[in-house]
C-alpha cells in the first residue's frame, strides 16, 4: 500500500489550509503591468477591521489585537459591532504603527487565531473572511470614484456583473479608468454580492462610453486580462473566463420554477439470482435534469424499503430465500419534482448456495508460479448485485460512468481464470478480502472486520472459498494481501471500535445519520432508514456519553470542511484525540519515514495503527489469519510490513503462520506457504537512506540476539541495536549465488519467514539492465533473493516512485519482461500490463478523479466473452472482446515466456552467476535437485559471450540453435530489444512458436 504523506483531516484545522491551498492555485493570476497607481501605504491612523461571521456564527465577535510594536489588549480583546449583513467590524487607533496583528474569538474560550499563526492586518479598511485577509470596505465601495455617480444627470454608467466561479475569491474590487478619464486609487471599488457565484458594481462613466478595468481580490491578486486590461463598455456587462459579454443579461435573474416532472421510468425488470436481485430500467427525461431515481421495494419480514440510486441500476443482495419483491421507480429532478411510479417489476429469490468445502494450499515450490496481480474490485464484474460506489460514489465521478468502485468480485475473478491460465500464470495475488471500512475503501487496506470476507466481493456460489477451491482445480494459486500493521479508523470489530461523538449538525447528514438499532455496517446491506450502505449510523450522538473519553468533545474546531461543514472535534478518529487506548492503538503521528515512529506511529488517520506489540493486538490478528490459513491460501503478502518492528514479525506473527499451515497442512506445505512483505523503500541505495531497520532485505533475517521479554522494549533494543551495527555489519548469504558453475543447497537456517518485493528493481524499472544491475547489488544482503518478488508497477507506483502507470513503451516493456522472467525472483505483472493498460495514466487520485481515468480502471470490458484454456499459456478457444485482447503483442509475449520458464527448472528455482560472462544483461543459472540438472546461459537485448562452461551440447528455448561447446566457451550475437536467448545444457530446443518479440 501507499505511503503517503498527506493527512485528510489529520488535524481539524488542516482540512481549512487545504482548501486555502487550493483556492490559491485559482487566484494566482497575472499581474498588472498598465496599471498607473499602487496599492495603498499604510500610512493610515486607524484600521477598520471587517470579519465574516457567517461561517462562525458566533453569539459576540471580540478583536483581540496589537498595533505593530506595540502591546496586545487585554483578553479578550474589544467588542466588535454591526456592519451590514454577515459582517462585524472594528476601528482601532494604530499611533504611529503601519499595522497590527490580530486574533478573534467569540469572548467564551473559542479562538480563530489563523491557524496558530496571528493575522498579520495592514491600515486602513481590512477585511478578514475565512482566513483570506483583504483590502476593501465589504458593506460599501472603497477609493474615491473618479467620475460622477450613477445616476448623475447626462452621466453614463456601466454595471458590471463580475464571475468569482473560477478565481474563488472572498472579495472583490474593481479598479477601473473611464475613457479619457483618471483610474480609481488601488484596490479599486468594492463590488457586491449579486447571487451564487457572482458580483456586481455600477459606477458613473460622465460622458465616456466605455472603460478600462482590472479586478483584484484585494489582497494582491489580479486577474488584468494577461496584462491586456478589460475594455468594458455603458450598459450592463458581464466578465466571466475573460469574456466581456456587452448588453448582457442580468445573471442574477431568477429563472422561472422548475415545475415539470421527469417522464415514468419504463422497462423496469427485475432479475433474480440465488438471494440476490439485479434492477434495471431506462433513463427517464426531464426539462431539466434527473438527479436521481427512487426505487421501493416490497415483499419480505421487512417492509417496504426505498433506496436512491444515482444511476439505472440497483443491485441487492442477501435477501431472504423463496421470498417474491415487488419493485417501482421513481424519477425525481433537481427542483424535488417527482414522477409517478413506474409499473411492477416482480422477482422472486432461489435459496442460498451450500457453504464450500474448505480447500488446502496447493503446496509446491512457489518460485515455479508466476504472479498475476488484481485489485479484485476492479478486475472482472461477475455479479452486479454486489456492486456498491460509497459516500464517495458521485464526488468521485464514477457515479457518472456508472462504474462504482466496488464493481469486479470473486465471480469475475472465478468466470477469467482460464484467462489467467491462458496467460500462462499460475499464481494469483488478490487484495485484501477483509470487510472494510473507509470512504473509498474498494482497494481493501482499510480493514474493520478481520474475521468476515467483505460481502461487496462475495455472490451466491462465488465465495471467497469458492474462488479458492475453483482456482485450486485449475492449479492456480491465490495469495492473499494482508494487513497486521492498521485497521481503518473506525477500529477493528472484535477488537476495538471507537465511538465518535460530536454535535449534531444537519450539514453531516450526507455522511451521519440517525441511529439505526436494526441496522450493523457490513458494507453491503442497504440500510432502509437512510438508504445507504456505506455508513452505520451507530456513531454520531446529540449528548456527550457518560465515561467519554475524547478531548474537547464536541467543540467547532473553527475549521470548516472542503464543502464548508464546520467540523467538531471528535468527530473523526486520531491517535491523538484519546479515543483509542493504548492496549489495542498506537498514540502518534509517524513525522519521519525513516525514524523509529515509522514503526509505532499512524500513517495516515484514515489508517489507525494497531499496537502490534500488545498480546490482545496479536490475538486477534494471528486468530483472524488462521482463518485464511484454514480456507487453503497458499501464501500472504504482507502489506506495510516495514511498520512493524523485525522483532514482533520474528517473535509472533511469522511463527504463528508457520505452526499454523504446518498444524493444518504439513511441514511441506508450510515450507512452501509463500510470504512476501512489502517493505517500502523508495531510494535506489542498497540500504534505505543507511537505516537498516527500514531496508527490505533486513526483514529476512532472523534476530541474532536476545532482547527483553516485553516486546516493545525488545522492539527499541533491536532497533538501536541494529542501527549501532549499521549496514556494514548485517548478515550476508550466497544462496541466490551459483558457485562457479555448481548449485549448493542454500542455507536458511536463518530465514526469518519473510520473503520480500524487490523493491530496489521496482525503483530502478525505468529500463531493465538498471533494474537488473541494482537487484543483483543486493543480492548478497537478502536471504534467498531467489524468492524475491519482482514488478515493474503496481496499484501504487511506477518504477522510480512515479506516480503513473509504466510508459516505457512496448519494446521497454518486453525487455523488462525477458529480465523477469529469467533472473532470479518470481515474476509478477499487474492487471493490464499485458496489454499496456492505462499506461502513462495516475495509478491513484482518490476520490477526486474518476477511477475510469487511473490506473486502478475497471478491467473487465478487455475480458467481456468467452475463453478456454486447459494448459498453462494455451487458449483453447476465444470470443468476443477477450479474444482481441489475447492478440495483443505483450500477451503473446507473456505467454511464450511462462513456456519457456515453465520447461526450465533452473529458471523457476536456479541460482545465478556473471562468472566468465561479458553482456550487459547476461548470467548464468542452474538448479540441481535429486535427478534434476537444470543450466541454462541467458542474455536479454545484448549479446554475450561465455567462458568456463561445462562442455556439452546447448540448445536455445527461443530460436532453437543448437552449439555444442568443447572449449568451455559459447558466444551469442544480439537478440535485439526485448528478445533474448535461452542456450540449455541438453536442453529441449525451441519452445513455443515465434512471436512479436521472441523470435
């Protein structure tokens, strides 16, 4: 997963810097090279404070203040009066002073002091308004006029209606100079609220008949035109986008009511599926637009349900069995206006599909397995009725494609594992499965209950299990993403859950709503009190509980949200808030990647991070990944394992998976249970900027001394410990290092349990002989890089920390894949990668982009038809859109290369050497085992020659040339990009067919 150092909401005040950020990415328009006058001195006696209290709503305002230089008033500063509506002023006497700083407060205790920071107030009129200081008189115009006032007898007037739309500013001055005539005294005159999103001022021209205008916020932005100043003529007017609209009509004015309903949705037919029902309609039409639709639901021990639904489907599930609903939909526009009820859509539910038998991991040697990565959620949609977009669902802009980020599931994953196969990949890592709980949590690593398979990726007769046991038939692995360093915030179930209280304020409704006793989250159902799945409404209260723990309960915190919500504190979970105990939660704030908070502090307070060194923490950890044991996975990646001390993984959590697989599997199986920890460490260093304790392959090793018995004492001696030694006294291994030409049987007697992602090749993938020259450097300080897990992207990065999906291009990409395929570590590609899907789009934006426009896209239409394949990168038959997918040139690239691997024993599982070797990316492998002799001499791109290799005949897997070697040597021209030669001693010759790149 992600790191990532934004906080939403880490602090309250936060939320407010944010927005301000954002604003000024809009206001920081050109300047104003024509203009003849310069902002006002502060030169002024006095300064008239203006402060915006609509936003506070305060009961008294006081200006609590200091003129520059000199002493501050007494707490709470002086009372502030009327001005005009939604403003409060001020006018202090400043003596000689050019300004003064200032906070405000409400005379009870509560503060706006910027953030933490005084304002810093010049002379003169002042406004301060949601943090954004500015220079004008909001109840009145400021400057002199320059020309006679509107109204005059014979004078000409323009009236100039201003949109603030795209600058966002709070006010508004226009600074103007009629034809032939002198320019106002900067800032300008003040303009007025007209209506949403505009401003308005009329001023007299005298005999002019037109001007030249610049407008500015007050406070030093300009929007002039990109230096050209508006020429605005008599009349009215308006300047929106630098557009000057002349005899334009008044924006402001109120269009006639929208009275006019939306058309009856027609074809409305309900499908049932096991316990699950799918709803579709058409759209309906309006004068106007439809917002939204209203669907009720009759039938069952529950009533009448009415559920919103933003698009022309709505899908359920969990119904009760043999039970007949009745369906209607509604239309309703944005002016409320309703549509009659459509006609009866009827369908009647099946019974719940049998429990599946539980499985058992398949148990072989995982380096035989190349990996194929999907985010479940966004792979495949096998089943509509378990498709839910969220409280971010329209925010985001997938309500709009209708492409809601719970959309693949199991049954997808299940109806395409012949793609896979036919792909040649026979081991498949899923993100996490655990029932989340987050905003947009469709990704799985907000983790709520543990020990329940989130229900969105669920459907009658595709359960988790099904798709273990149906991947498991084909021989295919599942590896499961798995999170023990965080929950979500809101706790985990069973374990620990936060209650968070606040006041109770209607702007929240969208996301808190009433409580609900009949109602538990589970992510799926749809509540019938507020029509919502995404939220348990069991946690917003009007009164603070008795026994409350949280600090300053119930407060404004004076920060608003980005729609302009005030928010309280309390009313989000944070390590600092005293809602979690420390038993179960870390109490801090990570503040340095690379320090020992890495390890005990929240990331992110969307991420709460679990104490990991309490026993409860541990208990209910290795009890809930038991279970995932016990289905039969065949192995964990480990998300955010480097937040985690190396001491609580070697003492509770590896042991603990390793008794666990052998106690229900076997010690064969448990030796073969493929772990693989992410260990995040962005730099191209062989050690993470020196610290060990944050480098990928110190993970690997087991402790070499004893530590106290309590294990966050013991995670503080071995940290300081380990850093004292440094990185020129770690452990180092020759198991992943042929011996000349002779394989040894490596040695892991002290092998943590760990295996890790090659996070140093997954840096440098910018081009592969960069990744192949960093991977082998850490060759040496890794257990058994052999099992090191090898990517050039994934759902979180590109290679070098971009933040986009791989664009290398097509020949970049097949070279990468010949390194991966041949050196040593397991081979791993991303959803999509082989047909350079989203390639160059963001991996992740959140809620604020669509998902369609990322690299995390819905994968499924690729994949829409049918395909067959009962051999490992064999397609028996094709049709429709995966057929034409499966002819792309990265595919067959793939699938020739899983061939190759596949027949080349020393390619799964070999160790390696450049011993004698010249070429820029060439090595030699062999694995011996038993009556399995397995040498092989690669080079990718380049060519290559050899020097004290074993006589014999060699054999290449790509073109079939045959050399037979007497001298101990054997050279290879140039393959080209993404090409290479496999020579193997008494190999099989050519395998596979020619295609796109190996030929």
């Amino acid at each position: 997963m992600k790191r990532t150092p934004h906080r939403l909401l880490r602090r309250p005040l936060a939320a407010a810097t944010a927005a301000a950020a954002v604003l000024g990415l809009f206001t920081a328009l050109p300047g104003t090279p024509d203009l003849d006058a310069k902002p006002v001195a502060a030169a002024d006696t006095s300064t008239t404070v203006f402060y915006y209290t609509k936003t506070k709503n305060w009961a008294a305002y006081n200006l609590h203040y200091a003129p520059d230089g000199g002493s501050w008033t007494t707490v709470p500063g002086v009372a502030m009066e009327a001005a005009c509506a939604d403003w409060v002023k001020k006018t202090v006497s400043l003596g000689t002073a050019a300004g003064l700083k200032a906070t405000f407060n409400n005379g009870s205790g509560v503060w706006d002091n910027n953030a933490g920071k005084n304002y810093d107030l010049g002379s003169g009129n002042v406004t301060v308004k949601d943090g954004v200081v500015a220079h004008s008189d909001p109840c009145a115009g400021t400057g002199p006029d320059p020309s006679p006032s509107p109204g005059d007898d014979g004078a000409n007037t323009a009236s100039v209606y201003y949109s603030t739309a795209t600058v966002g500013w709070t006010t508004t001055n226009l600074h103007y100079q009629p034809a032939g005539g002198s320019w106002t005294t900067v800032p300008g005159v003040g303009m007025e609220p007209a209506c949403t999103g505009w401003v308005k001022k009329t001023v007299g021209l005298g005999t002019a008949t037109s001007m030249q205008a610049v407008f500015n916020n007050g406070n030093g932005i300009w929007d002039n035109n990109n230096g050209g100043n508006y020429t605005i003529p008599a009349g009215v007017s308006t300047v929106k986008d630098r557009t000057v609209a002349k005899d334009a009509k008044d924006p402001c004015v109120a269009e006639p009511p929208d009275t006019e309903a939306p058309t009856v949705p027609t074809e409305v037919t309900a499908k049932a599926d096991g316990v699950a029902v799918i709803l579709t309609w058409e759209p309906s039409s309006d004068n106007k637009k439809v917002t939204k639709y209203q669907v009720t639901r009759t039938g069952g021990t529950k009533g009448s349900v009415v559920t919103d639904v933003s698009s022309t489907v709505l899908s359920e599930s969990n119904l009760e069995e043999k039970t007949a609903y009745t369906y209607t939909v509604k239309a309703v526009d944005a002016a409320g206006n309703t549509s009659a009820a459509s006609a009866d859509a009827k369908a009647t539910t099946g019974v719940r599909p049998p429990t599946a038998a539980q499985g058992k991991p398949l148990g072989t040697d995982p380096r035989k397995d190349p990996i194929y990565f999907v985010l479940t959620a966004r792979f495949n949609d096998g089943d509509a009725s378990n498709n839910r977009g969220g409280s971010q669902d329209v925010k985001s802009g997938n309500a709009a494609n209708n492409d809601p980020m719970f959309r693949g599931d199991f049954k997808g994953l299940v109806n395409k594992l012949d793609y896979i196969k036919g792909l040649g990949f026979s081991a498949i890592w899923i993100t996490p499965v655990v029932l989340n709980r987050s905003d947009y949590d469709y990704h799985g690593y907000h983790g709520y209950d543990f020990y329940k398979v989130d229900p969105r990726l669920e459907s009658a007769g595709a359960s988790y299990q099904d798709l273990i046991n149906a991947a498991h038939a084909k021989g295919v692995k599942i590896y499961q993403d798995v999170v023990y360093n965080h929950s979500s915030r809101w706790g985990a179930k069973g374990l620990f859950t936060p209650t968070v209280y606040g006041v109770r304020d209607s702007q929240w409704s969208w996301y808190y709503d009433e409580k609900n006793e009949g109602f538990e989250y589970d992510g799926l159902t749809i509540d019938p009190k507020s029509g919502k799945s995404y939220y348990n409404g069991d946690l917003w209260s009007t009164a603070e509980p008795a026994g409350n723990t949280c600090l300053n309960w119930g407060k404004a915190t004076g920060a608003t949200s980005p729609e302009g919500y005030k928010i309280y504190n309390c009313q989000w979970p944070n390590p600092t808030s005293g809602m979690f105990p420390k038993e179960y939660y870390h109490n801090c704030w990570l503040g340095n990647w690379e320090g020992e908070d890495s390890r005990s502090c929240w990331l992110h307070d969307d991420l709460a991070d679990f104490n990991t060194e309490s026993a409860p923490v541990q208990n209910y950890l290795i009890g809930a990944y038991n279970k995932y044991i016990d289905m039969g996975v065949d192995g964990f990646r480990i998300d955010t394992a480097v937040h985690i001390p190396r001491t609580t993984w070697n003492r509770r959590f590896l042991p603990a998976i390793q008794e666990r697989v052998t106690q229900q599997f076997g010690a064969e199986a448990a030796k073969n249970f493929l772990v693989f920890g992410e260990v995040g460490a962005f730099v191209n260093d062989k050690w993470n900027r020196g610290s060990v304790n944050h480098s990928a392959q110190f993970f690997t090793w087991k402790e070499r001394k004893e530590y106290a018995a309590d294990d966050a004492k013991a995670a503080l001696e071995m940290y300081d410990y380990e850093q004292q030694l440094g990185t020129g006294a770690q452990p180092t291994s020759d198991n992943a290092f042929l011996n000349g030409n002779t394989y040894h049987v490596p040695d892991h007697s002290k092998f943590s349990g760990m295996n890790i992602i090659d996070m140093r090749m997954h840096m440098n993938f910018g081009d592969a002989t960069n990744a192949y020259n960093n991977g082998k450097d850490s060759d040496d300080s890794t257990n058994d890089a052999t099992y090191n897990v090898v990517y050039v992207d994934s759902h979180d990065y590109g290679p070098n920390k971009s933040s986009e999906r791989y664009t290398g291009g097509t020949d970049a990409w097949a070279e990468n894949m010949a390194l991966m395929w041949t050196f040593r570590g397991i081979p791993t590609l991303y959803y999509g990668s082989e047909i350079e899907f989203q390639a160059g789009k963001k991996i992740d934006c959140g809620p604020t982009c669509p998902l369609a426009t990322t690299g995390r896209a819905y994968y499924g239409d690729h994949l829409a038809g049918n395909v067959t394949s009962s051999e490992f990168s064999k397609v028996d038959s094709a049709s429709g859109e995966v057929a034409s997918t499966l002819a792309k040139p990265l595919v067959k690239h793939v699938q020739r290369l899983n061939e190759i691997r596949r027949a080349v024993p020393a390619l799964q599982m070999g160790q390696y050497s450049t011993e004698g070797i010249t070429g820029q990316m060439a090595y030699k492998r062999r694995y011996t085992s038993g009556a399995t002799d397995s040498f092989a001499l690669v080079t990718v791109t380049g060519g290559a020659s050899y020097t004290g290799i074993p006589n014999g005949t060699y054999k290449d897997a790509v073109t079939g040339d045959t050399r037979v070697v007497t001298d101990g040597k054997l050279t290879v021209a140039a393959p080209g990009k993404g090409n290479m030669r496999v020579y193997v001693l008494n190999g099989p010759g050519m395998i596979g067919t020619a295609g796109p790149y190996l030929k």
